[in-house]
C-alpha cells in the first residue's frame, strides 16, 4: 500500500462520501475474508490451502492499514496477517520451516512468565 504522501491530494483529502465509501468497501473486504477463512477450513487440497492463506493474510495486511477500523481491530488485524502469513509459510512446500515457538502457546508461557 503507497505511503500518504504518495497518494493525490484528492486522496489524502477525501470527501466524506468518499469516505464512507471506503468505509464500505474495507467492510466487504473484512467479510470476504471471513469467507475465505471459512473456505480455508473446508478445503484439504494442500495447494489450494497455500494460496487460500496467502490471500488471507495480504487481506489482513490490507485492512490493518485502512483507518475506518479502530486501532484495536487494526492491531488484531496485524497480528492475523502474521499468523496467517505463518500458516502460509507452513503450508509451502519450498519454504523453510517457521521455527517452533512462535505460536500461541510461546505467547501463553511468556505471559505466564511475566506474571510469575
């Protein structure tokens, strides 16, 4: 996604129906990327997982920079692009492994750690 200041002013400064508009379509998109997660949990074709992912979570990249989300629904929306990014990453048969640890359960046991 370009930059601010790459952007047209006209852009930059958008009108309001301008910005309901991508208001609108940064909601379909969240709604279309549920679907594909829906389709992701459906489908066993290993490749067809692979770019089911990846699509997923450029989605989830897309939306984290779209200012009509909260900045806590963007924060979830980072760390979905990294976990679904990770997925993908697992799924590729020509990537290297994602090292253990980086999952959920290493996030539980240094929380777990801070607090003891």
């Amino acid at each position: 996604m370009p930059a601010a200041s790459s952007l047209p002013e006209s852009a930059v400064a958008a009108s309001p129906e301008a910005r309901q508009e991508l208001a609108q379509a940064c909601k379909a998109l969240w709604l279309g990327t549920l679907s594909l997660m829906t389709a992701f949990m459906q489908i066993q074709a290993p490749a067809h997982r692979l770019l089911l992912a990846r699509r997923i979570a450029r989605n989830f990249e897309t939306l984290q920079a779209q200012d009509c989300f909260s900045p806590a629904d963007r924060a979830s929306f980072a760390r979905l692009s990294q976990r679904w990014s990770a997925t993908a990453q697992h799924l590729d048969p020509e990537a290297k492994p994602v090292p253990l640890g980086t999952g959920l359960m290493d996030a539980i046991r240094r929380f777990a750690r801070s607090q003891g």
